[in-house]
C-alpha cells in the first residue's frame, strides 16, 4: 500500500531550517522527512484489532506544525510519539477485516476511528486513573511504549507512531473500541470534520460558561470556527465574537453563530483599542510599550495557537474570567502576571473523552454525530480542498498557507485511488 511517512534526522531538520524561507518546499521533501512509499499494510496487533481502508484523511494543524518546523527540536512531544510516523488521525474509514474477536458485523461498515492510544487500545490493566474516568484524552500511558497486552511503541494516537500506521495511508489499523460508526445521514465530507469539531466541542464542554455574557474566540480556523458552531450547538446564547487576520473566515463565523468579527490590527495598541472599545474596557499602558485591561471577556478560546495570541488572551480576560487553550501552540515568552493579578482560570482542551451531558456519558465523537443529525453542526462546506494522495505536496502547502488558497480543512481523498 502507499502511505506517507514522516522521519526526521538532526541533519535533515537543521538544512530545512535554514533553507526553509527560499525554498518552502523543502519541509515537503525527503530532507524535511516527509516521503510518500510502498509500505506493507500494518500487522492486526491483536484479536479485537481491525483493519480499515481509507476514503478521507484530513490534514490537522498539528500535523502542519510538525512538518513546518512549528514545534522546537526539544518539544516535549517527542515522548509521545515513535518514528518513522505514518501520518494521519483525522479519517472516515471503511472496516476491511478484523481478528477473530471481531464481530463480523463490523466488517464493511463506514466508521470514523477514533484515533487515541489510550489504555484500553493499548491493552494496559488496570487502565490509568484518567482513563477509568472515561478522560481517555488524558491518559497517562501515551509514552508507555511496549507496555500492556498489544505492547504499542510510544504515541499519543493513530498517526504518531510507527505502529498502526494513520489515515495518510490507504490502510491502517485500529482497536475496536475506536471505531465509531457513521450515520447514514451523514456524508464522507462531513464525517472526516468529525475529529476537529470534536476538539472543539470537548473545549467548549470543558469550559464554565455559567456566568459567561461575552465569549471571544481568538482564532477562526477549523477549531476556532468549530468552537462557535458548538457554543450555538449546546444553547450558549450570549454574545460571541471572533478574530482572525484573514478577512475571508468573517462569513463562516457569522454563518456559525459570531456576532462580531474582528480582524486584529499589526500594533499592540491598536489591538487593545479595539478590545477595549468592542468589551467597554479600559486600557493601561506601561513602560516599553506593554498593555493591559481592565476587564474584557468572560471566556476566551485562544485558538490560534501562538505566543502573541496567548499573551493577548491573557490579557483580554475579565477578572475571574477563563482562558481555554484549544490551539496546539508550543508556547514562548509568556507575560504571566494576568493568571495571577486578575486570578484567572486557564484550561487546557485536548483531544475527546467520555463527556457528560445531560446526566449521562457519551463519547465526543458520538455527540458529534448526533448533533450533525439534527442539523445543530456544519456540513462538508468546511470541506474547502481535497487531493489525491499523489498531489499530498500540493494538498500539505494549502494548508500551510490557507489564506493564499482560502483554505479551511484540506484533506487527502483516497476515494477515486
């Protein structure tokens, strides 16, 4: 079969650094790491294991980030991961075979996978404390390589190990507890935006909008505007607003349910000014150029995944007010004194879980489902490009720069392959 592969080496990643500005195409070649090869299908690990056959794999931000060097040579990540990566977690999949411990009703079934490597994929019992809560997303066993029944190598999912292989394959394996079937109802170009919407719907369950009147969602991209479909999904009826530098997101998020959207202007104070005016707060500026506000939003949703954009939603928080960190950003200099001074609430979202709703549990993937069923979440328009396997270097750059191409989710169509 034909997968893409992901293997850096220091010599590779130092080259592709500096050559990087003059010639962007080199993160997409064999010196960047990233190759497309004639692999054989992986191997079930176990009885209860299945292999799927790819229709859609869609490109994540994370797997941007890596291949356009967004992650530092000592990102702590590398513990959870194992090379050579067979890239790709974002998938809807048709089940191919499965081992003896399989029902057979499975087989031939449409399926979105869902692509974590927690205990119970990984075989380990008793499962770690995060995972016996149904909190898989959390599970404390990612880099337990070699560990439990299956002994899988390192890696937080389907995608980041060289295992299981990943939805940027015309096959790969998963655990039967991560397939999740797809309704009929619902289209191979919708379901493959399963994953993302989830991330943002986990983020928005994991926030306290109790008190929440003024919500902003710093960054319109898949999960930014994924987090506004899911505040309006789950009957969140106070104001939102979005922001984002490119101007051609304004109509989707409006579409989603954002009152207002704001494209941020270059300078720091033109920044602030325009908060403080859409929020009534009031801005303070101190030595070397540094703000700060007093009051702003309830909630934030940093989305976007950068320094600067954590550091403004900092200190775009009201007093007492919550900053959920949904983009997978690596960090920099942080200024900190806001999550002390004005006692705010950082939260990490990451990833799915068992949630709970309405009194009962039900995985994230599931409630995705439901909620696209009842019209309640987007349809495959968020769906902007698809390319064949063979143009994934065509496919990986407009998502490098979606706003060159107006780009919300590419994705990899092995369909017609």
């Amino acid at each position: 079969m034909k997968a893409l592969l992901y293997q850096v080496c220091p010599v590779g990643w130092a080259a592709c650094l500096a050559l990087k500005r003059l010639w962007p195409g080199c993160l997409l070649s064999r010196l960047g790491g990233l190759s497309l090869r004639e692999v054989p299908p992986p191997e079930l690990p176990g009885r209860d294991w299945v292999r799927v056959r790819t229709l859609l794999g869609g490109i994540c931000g994370t797997d941007v980030g890596i291949l356009a060097q967004k992650q530092p040579p000592d990102s702590i990540l590398q513990a959870y991961s194992s090379q050579p990566l067979m890239l790709g977690h974002e998938n809807v999949a048709v089940v191919e075979s499965g081992g003896p411990d399989v029902d057979a009703a499975w087989v031939g079934r449409r399926v979105c996978v869902e692509p974590t490597l927690g205990c119970t994929a990984r075989g380990i019992e008793p499962p770690c404390g995060r995972c016996a809560e149904g909190e898989f997303g959390a599970c404390e066993s990612f880099g337990a390589g070699g560990a439990g029944r299956y002994a899988l190598p390192a890696g937080t999912s389907i995608g980041y190990n060289n295992r299981t292989g990943g939805s940027f394959g015309e096959r790969f394996v998963a655990h039967v507890s991560q397939l999740v079937a797809v309704p009929e109802g619902i289209s191979d170009e919708q379901a493959v935006l399963t994953d993302p919407l989830a991330c943002s719907l986990h983020a928005v369950l994991r926030a306290d909008l109790s008190r929440a009147s003024r919500v902003l969602v710093y960054g319109a991209g898949v999960l930014g505007l994924g987090v506004i479909a899911c505040l309006r999904a789950m009957g969140y009826a106070g104001t939102i607003d979005a922001l984002d530098a490119a101007g051609y997101l304004e109509e989707m998020a409006r579409r989603l349910g954002a009152d207002e959207f704001m494209r941020p202007p270059a300078a720091a104070r033109a920044r602030f000014d325009m908060i403080a005016r859409r929020t009534g707060a009031k801005v303070h500026r101190v030595r070397f150029g540094n703000l700060m506000l007093s009051g702003g939003y309830d909630v934030i949703f940093e989305c976007a995944g950068s320094a600067s954009s954590l550091n403004d939603a900092l200190k775009w928080a009201a007093g007492r007010g919550q900053v959920m960190l949904v983009g997978t950003g690596s960090g920099g200099r942080i200024d900190l004194t806001p999550l002390w001074f004005r006692e705010l609430t950082v939260v990490g979202a990451y990833g799915r879980q068992l949630e709970h709703v309405a009194g009962g549990r039900v995985g994230t993937y599931q409630l995705v489902h439901q909620l696209m069923t009842q019209g309640k979440l987007p349809g495959e328009w968020l769906l902007t490009h698809r390319f064949p396997l063979g143009r994934y270097k065509a496919a990986f750059m407009t998502a490098m720069r979606k706003s060159a191409h107006r780009a919300i989710k590419v994705a990899l169509d092995f369909r017609e392959t």
